[in-house]
C-alpha cells in the first residue's frame, strides 16, 4: 500500500503530527493532575461565588423583618445561587460541620458530617484565614471540592454556608481550556499541512528519480546518450551529477569498444589473410623460386609478429586492470633506460630517415620497475616513430623535477593532435588515425597510450600529453624518486 514515496513522505508527516500532539496531551493531562493546576480554577470560581453570595446574605440580614424572613430568604437566595452556578450549596453547623441543608434535595447529603482533608493554603485565591477548602467525600463516595468564607469577622452564628463542585479529574483542565476541539483543529490543520508538505517533497524528489530510473532503462536497452537535469535537493542533485557521469562514461566506454572491435577485427583479419595467402603459395608451389618463398616467410613472420604484439598487449591490459601485474621495483636510471630503447630503436628510425635524439640532465636514480619501464619509454618512442614523417625529429629529455621526481619529456615533430583528441588518446582502444593502417605500413590497437599510462600510474607517477596541430606532440612522464613520494610533487608546477 505504502510503496511509493509520496504515500511514505504522507505517511511519516501524518505520524509525526499524531505522535505530537499524542505526547503534547500526555504532557497536559500529566500537567492536569497536579492538585494547583487542577483545583485552582474551581476554587477560584467558588471563591467569587462565595464573595457574591456573602454580600448578599448580609444585605438580607439587615432588610429581613425577622429571624423567620431571614431564613425563608436565605434559603431562596442559596437555591438561586447553586443553580444559576451549577454549584451545590450546604448550610452547616459551625461546630462539626453536619449539613442541615442542601440546595438538591433528589441527592440530599443533608445529615452527613463533612470530614475531608483540608487543601493546601498556597493554592486558596485568596489569604484569609477564615477561608477554609478541603477535598469531601460523601457516602456514595462522589468527592468534592468545599468552600466556604466567613459571612463577617464575628462568624456567621451557629451555621456556615458551604459551596462544593465536583472534585476535577485530571482532564478538567483540558475541558476548562477548550484543548479536546483544538486538538482536533490542530490534527485536521496538521494532516493537510503534512500532505502538502509531503506532496511537494515527493514532488522534488521523486520526479528527478523517475527520470533517473526512466534514463537506467534506456541506457539498459542500448540507448546510452543519456543526461538528467540537475534539479530538486542538493542530494539528488549530487546523484544525477553523478549519472550524468556514468552515462557519459559508458557512452564513451562502449563507443571506444566498437571502435576497438572494428580495429581488431581488421587487424587480425589483414594478417591472418596475409599469412593464409602466402602459406597457400608455399604449399601449392607457387612461390618456386628461392626469392619467392624468401619473401613469402619474411611476410609470415613479419605478420605473425604483429599479431603477438597485439595479443602481448591484450595480455598486459587484462593483467593491469585484474591487478595481476606485480612490479620489481628497485632503484633504477632513467636515462639508462633511454638510452637502452634509443638503441634498439635507431635502426628503425634511421630506416625511415628520422633523427632520434637523446639528452639527460644528472638526475637521482627512481624507484621502480626496469623492464616495465623499457615498456613504456618504448611504446612512447615508437609512437613518436609512428607519427613523424621523414626527415623529422623524435626526442627524448631526462631531467630533475623538483627534490622528489625525475622526468622524461619525449617530443616529436609530428603533425600533432586538435584539443578534441588530445583528451582521449590515453583511453582505451582510441585511436587518433582513423585510419588503420598508418604510415610506413605500421598499424595499431589504440592500447599502447593505455598501458602507458596504467605503468605510469603503478610506479605512482604521472604523465601528461601537449600537443598542437602542425607543431607536433609532447608526452611528459614524471616518476618519483622513493615509494612515499607524495603526489603533490608530481603536479604541474606554475611557471
């Protein structure tokens, strides 16, 4: 029943408001019990009756002819009082107290001794001493509340007059003060408020979560292209931040796997084609002569060869992002290391008529993994290769940065990149060249960046790529000194 939101909002307000105002009466019927809230407005309502009344009895003390007239008078003054009041009214002896007269003769208590415990003088409206209150049970055992003044300072002969109400119960206060129908005027007024309030709420919070469960939905049936508007509290705002995030990460992350599968697929169909084609030649005899078959096992191997690399690479992600990949760390030269894939790509360059340069700065030696480390200098190299045409420039630099980190800045005189592409070359399967095929015939997966930057990120360091269309590419890798290098030092650093 209470399965959406607005009906539990509703609900809660609605609980809130009954718990409330359930606790508010629990606090006045509690308060309602103490003997000064819950006797005062009835004594002081006697008391004015009593003042009133005293009046009265002596104007007809001195108007009445005599003692006869008095009485007869008196009598009819006090059943008058009693019931314009709703009082009950008693003539008593002034020795023990014994009822020689009641005002409601159907329940007449005339006869009964009145013997009750006397209240207490600080709740008494008023400080005469000739007052006297008390708590009085009769013999049916229906208490009251008795008052009773002095007619004058001499007494009022041989009898007192004597009023008495009802002894209050612990919710006569509430009844004196009109709390039962505000109570219900506030619950009533309560109720709406809280369904309003519960109305608008779920009006700002479940709105953006149906549209965020209707934008899960379509992201689940393929439509990733999806964005919420930040809207409604600062929490759901925060979350459709965070979707909008998540969409756009998909988005890209499925889009960079198509591109992957289309790439992959060409480049594994061209060289499987290529060694299928010139197996066929070598086995059907038609590669006869010894240049022939020369070529044909130079191509085999060559496209074989590719093929290993990619797998290789494959391999090395997978092992990356399952976190199988354990580095052997130890302290290691960064321009040994450079030095080391400077020459085993000379011959490559030179082949393709581009200058591969190297210079280093004394540098402190870093703390990491040497062949993980030929890796990634390696991929970055022959990038560069890959992306300069002849006559051009690959370069490296190692050189201090800061105390704490050494870097290496490999720099090519290629056509470079626009903005757009310069923030997505480290992602996976992204590929600048459209193209599959490169250059000088070279062809790639869009993995090597990738890997790049997962090994720069395992050594706990950072690499970053600049670049300008026409001008060229520069990848910055900085890799700390010690393990507990903080990363702050690694930071760009403002010039």
């Amino acid at each position: 029943m209470f399965r959406s939101l607005r009906s539990r909002l509703l609900l809660s307000y609605s609980l809130i408001i009954v718990v409330t105002l359930f606790v508010v009466s629990l606090a006045l019927v509690a308060l309602g019990a103490q003997p000064r809230q819950r006797f005062q407005p009835a004594l002081q309502r006697l008391d004015i009756i009593s003042r009133a009344s005293r009046n009265d009895i002596l104007r007809l003390q001195v108007t009445s002819a005599d003692q006869e007239s008095f009485l007869q008078a008196l009598l009819q003054t006090l059943e008058d009082t009693a019931e314009s009041n709703n009082v009950r009214a008693f003539i008593a002896t002034a020795n023990n107290s014994q009822i020689i007269f009641d005002t409601d003769p159907s329940q007449s208590l005339v006869g009964v001794t009145i013997e009750g415990a006397d209240l207490p003088r600080d709740i008494l409206p008023t400080t005469d001493p000739n007052t006297l209150a008390a708590r009085f049970e009769d013999p049916d055992g229906n208490r009251w509340l008795v008052y009773t003044r002095a007619i004058s300072n001499t007494g009022f002969g041989r009898w007192v007059v004597v009023y008495a109400v009802p002894e209050p119960g612990p919710l006569a206060l509430l009844r004196e003060l009109g709390f039962g129908s505000a109570f219900v005027r506030a619950g009533l007024a309560g109720l709406l408020v809280s369904a309003l309030l519960a109305w608008l709420i779920a009006r700002s919070v479940a709105r953006p979560l149906q549209r965020m469960a209707g934008a899960a939905e379509a992201i689940a049936q393929g439509e990733y292209e999806q964005q919420l508007p930040l809207e409604g509290p600062e929490e759901v705002e925060r979350v459709a931040e965070s979707f909008n995030s998540m969409s756009a990460q998909v988005a890209a992350t499925r889009q960079a796997q198509r591109d992957f599968v289309a790439n992959v697929s060409h480049d594994l169909k061209t060289p499987v084609t290529s060694i299928q084609g010139w197996s066929q030649a070598l086995l059907d005899g038609t590669a006869v002569s010894p240049e022939d078959q020369t070529q044909a096992a130079n191509i085999i191997y060559g496209e074989a060869e590719r093929m290993g690399r990619m797998v290789a690479q494959l391999l090395d992600l997978a092992k990356i992002e399952s976190g199988q990949l354990k580095l052997n760390r130890t302290h290691v030269d960064l321009a040994e290391v450079c030095t080391a894939v400077r020459q085993n790509m000379l011959p490559r360059a030179q082949a393709h008529d581009i200058h591969l340069t190297f210079e280093a700065d004394p540098a402190p030696s870093i703390w990491g993994d040497y062949d993980r480390l030929i890796q990634v200098v390696s991929n970055l190299v022959e990038n560069g290769l890959n992306h300069t045409p002849a006559r051009g420039r690959v370069h490296l630099a190692v050189r201090p940065y800061g105390d704490k980190a050494v870097e290496l800045a490999i720099q090519d005189t290629g056509k470079g990149m626009p903005p757009e592409q310069l923030d997505r070359i480290f992602e996976r399967f992204y590929q600048v060249e459209k193209s599959r095929v490169r250059e000088g015939g070279k062809g790639g997966t869009g993995l090597g960046l990738s890997i790049v930057q997962e090994l720069v990120l395992l050594h706990n360091g950072r690499i970053l790529a600049r670049s300008k269309e026409g001008e060229g590419s520069q990848f910055i890798v900085r890799l700390p000194t010690t393990q507990d290098t903080e990363p702050s030092t690694l930071i760009e650093r403002s010039k």
